[in-house]
C-alpha cells in the first residue's frame, strides 16, 4: 500500500475580500458516512455502489486498508466507488503495516474490525495520529479476547492480534465519542450474541443507521436523560447495498460561518446532511440571531438532507450547554471564529475531547483567536469568548498543528478580520475538504495560493 508522506506546507495569507461572498455551492461527502461506507461495504457480501463518496485524504486511507484487507474497491468516477465486499469474518490479513494517516475514525472504527477477525496487523498513522489515544478503544476491545500491543500511553503503531471468535461485548461508554461506540458496535459483527453499548450522552448514528441499511439487527433504546442503549444481533447477513453520501455538515460549517460574518453575503449550501445528531452548531448560530434558512428538506440514502442558505448580520454571544457538544464536536473552532465576530461573550462548556481532536482543539482555538487579538478564557472544560462586535483585530500568524479544521477556521478568521491573517500550513485541508480554497474563491473570497 502507499505511504503517507506529510505533505510540503501550503501557507495561505488571508484578507477581508472586496465584496460580499455570494453564490450556491455543494460541499463533499459527509466524513463519517464516507468511511463507514467503505467500511460496512467490504464486509457485506456483494457489490455496494457509493455515490457521493469524501475523496479526502482520510477515506482515501480507509479505501487503502479495506484493500490491504481483502475487498475490492474501485474509483469509477468523481464520488462514485464500488466495493466488493467478503463478507463478515472473512478479511484476510494485511500483508503490510496499515497506514491511516491523519484519520482518527478511520484508525478507531478498524480497530474494531481487527480486532474480530482472526488475523495480525499493525496500525500506524502520520505525527498528529500517533499522539492520539487508542485506549479508548483497546481498553473495550480487550474483552473480545484480541490482544494489543502500542506504544506508551496506547499510542500508535499498535499491533493486533485478532480473534476469529469474539466475545460479544457490553459495554458503556466513559467519554461520548461515537468513534469508540462504533468500533465495539463493529466488533459485534463477528460475535455470537448480543453487542450492547450504553452512551450516556447520544452521539452521531451513523454507524447504527447505516448497519441497519446493510441488513443488521440494531435497536436503540432511550437510557435516561438523553442517552442511548443500542444492541447489535450478532454475525447478521451484512448484504451490499447502494449507499448515497450527502454533504458534510462539519465542512458546510465553514462556508456558512464565512458567509454570515463577511457583510452583505448570502450563500447557499445545497444537499448538507442535516442528521439531527450532527446539527447542533445551526441551532447554536440561530440562538446568536444568525439568518440561516432552509430549503429543499429531503430524505437521502436514509439522512435527512436540505439547502442551507447563510444570510450576513449581526450575531450576539451565547451560552452552548454541554449535553450540545456531542453534536458539533468539529465545529468548535469555526463557532469560536462566529463568537470573536459577534457582540458579547460567548461560553462554551463541557469541551474536554476538543483536547484530544487533530491537535489539541481546545489550547489550538484559545491560540487562533488570541494570537488575533481577540480575548479568550478556559475556565475548567469552558471556553469564553469576548465578542469583538465585528471588530476583530488580526494581523496574527496561525499555527495549525496538522490540524484541517484549525487551518479552515484561521482562514474564515481572515476574511472578517482587520489586518491579513497568515495560515501557516493549509495543505492538511485536503483530509477533509479537497477543494476548499476553489470553492471559497468561486463565492468571492479571493483567497491567494
Ligand atoms: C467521528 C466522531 C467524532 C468526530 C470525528 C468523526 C465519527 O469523534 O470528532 O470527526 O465519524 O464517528 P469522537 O468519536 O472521538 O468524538
């Protein structure tokens, strides 16, 4: 398989554009739904077509390892993948190190298909991977009878030595990540028996929902005050099935944050995914007076869908609980950027995984927006913005950490601040969204290579 190399720095120097941004645009593929796509379709029986498909750097490592492990998959067009896929229990081991780059899903949801079929493999990643924890997963992981070996602190490289007949596990989850659920919920594919996870706090579904779509039994039960059981019927006949990947709200985040700050836009975002687990930072900018409206509300490939079009005006501060953050975990460093803009103080709670992202999200965000000028504090697991009142300051060089959502946040910082604001390195935008300097150009921003 390929190697990742990290890719040469692409620094970017951003000013306030001369006009409104304006026009009607399509974001890619939902992250998420693009890497368990490929996922789910290597280990159904048949051929799944996928339209719609992240081509990022991310999936394009998830694609590489379902390879590595046995399927075929093929490129037929822009979005457009199919994958044959073996069947569950039937991957076939690795014959090199599996190489999932800059992708924490990626790396934490195949932990779980590793660890449930009989066969070794050695996961590694690029630097800001392998700082990330693994525990998180292993820990839960351990009681199908896998064994891990990584480095301290259960950091990548690891090594599994996987199970071909796993113990289905019950477990709840200790931090809210769906990354983690999802790993224990795709080792219960290869288990006899029930695989049960308790989440006290309910994160995305994607992984329930589109198992569901392939032909498993899933049931999901409300646990207390906005928490989930979910159960998974064991070894289920996983069958191929079309797949259709909408927008990815977490990229449209960046669009639409750009286009209520900069005065006098009006942009439109067609086809975002609008899975209610996933919108929380829409309802957030709504509180804050954003004109955001929808159109267009569909079902597709079984999420919801819409147009979402962001009309420029004044925002005010808001207080975001922490029961909220599951729901716009990603979307922290462009709201921070909506918060530094607005009038007032914004807060943030309950934002302990910020810390764990790409980089560490939380001291990378307070960086970003001081760095610029605008006063920020963590208080305990809080964030607090002082709003600026549309009068951010700038002229700061940002440093992104390898980090794609820190590099889009600084860029949509530039377009409203008052001196340029230099990006140090924009290159790792490509995990998620190829094409981001393109596609903000076409609506006007006139941002420089
Ligand atoms: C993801 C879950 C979230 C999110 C990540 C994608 C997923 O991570 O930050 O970008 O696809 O399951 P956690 O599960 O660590 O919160």
């Amino acid at each position: 398989m390929d190697t990742v190399h990290a890719p040469s720095p692409r620094p970017l120097s951003v000013h306030a554009p001369a006009a409104p941004l304006s026009g009607s645009v399509t974001v890619p593929g939902d992250k998420s739904i693009s890497h368990r796509a490929l996922m789910f379709a290597a280990l159904a029986r048949g051929e799944t077509h996928i339209s719609g498909l992240l081509e990022g750097e991310d999936v394009l490592r998830t694609a590489d390892a379902m390879r590595a492990l046995g399927a075929v998959v093929l490129r037929t067009g822009p979005g457009a993948w199919h994958v044959t896929g073996r069947g569950i229990g039937q991957l076939q081991e690795p014959a090199d190190v599996l190489d999932m780059g800059n992708s924490g899903t990626a790396a934490r949801l195949l932990s779980g298909i590793l660890a449930s079929h009989g066969i070794f493999s050695v996961m590694t990643g690029d630097a800001s991977l392998r700082g990330r924890p693994m525990k998180r997963v292993t820990d839960p992981l351990a009681a199908t009878g896998a064994a891990f070996l990584s480095r301290a602190g259960g950091r990548l490289p690891l090594a599994i030595r996987g199970v071909a007949d796993p113990a289905p596990l019950s477990y709840r989850l200790p931090v809210a990540s769906a990354q983690v659920k999802s790993a224990v919920l795709l080792a219960g594919l290869n288990a006899v028996g029930t695989t049960r996870v308790e989440e006290p706090v309910a994160t995305r579904d994607h992984t329930e929902n589109m198992l569901r779509h392939f032909g498993a039994h899933v049931t999901v039960e409300p646990l207390g005050a906005g928490g989930r059981t979910i159960t998974l019927a064991g070894r289920p006949d996983l069958v191929a099935r079309d797949v259709v990947v909408p927008g990815d709200p977490s990229s449209a985040a960046f669009v639409l944050v750009a286009a209520l700050l900069v005065p006098g836009s009006a942009v439109t975002v067609r086809g975002v995914g609008l899975n209610p687990l996933r919108t929380g930072l829409f309802t957030t900018l709504r509180e804050m007076g954003a004109d955001l409206r929808l159109s267009n509300e569909r079902i597709e490939g079984g999420e919801p869908v819409g147009d979402l079009t962001a009309i420029a005006g004044p925002l005010h501060g808001v207080d975001v609980p922490a029961d909220r953050a599951p729901s716009m975990i990603d979307e922290y460093p462009v709201l921070a950027v909506a918060a530094a803009h607005a009038t007032g103080p914004s807060r943030f709670r309950g934002l302990e995984e910020l810390r764990v992202k790409e980089s560490d999200r939380l001291s990378a965000t307070v960086a970003l927006l001081e760095r610029n000028g605008v006063a920020v504090q963590v208080v305990g697991d809080d964030m607090i913005v002082t709003g600026t009142g549309g009068a951010i300051p700038g002229g700061g060089v940002v440093e992104t950490r390898m980090d794609h959502r820190l590099a889009m946040s600084a860029t949509v910082l530039g377009l409203v601040a008052s001196a340029p604001v230099d990006v140090d390195d924009t290159a790792f935008i490509d995990t998620s969204f190829p094409g981001f300097i393109d596609l903000m150009n076409g609506i006007g921003a006139g941002l420089a290579p």
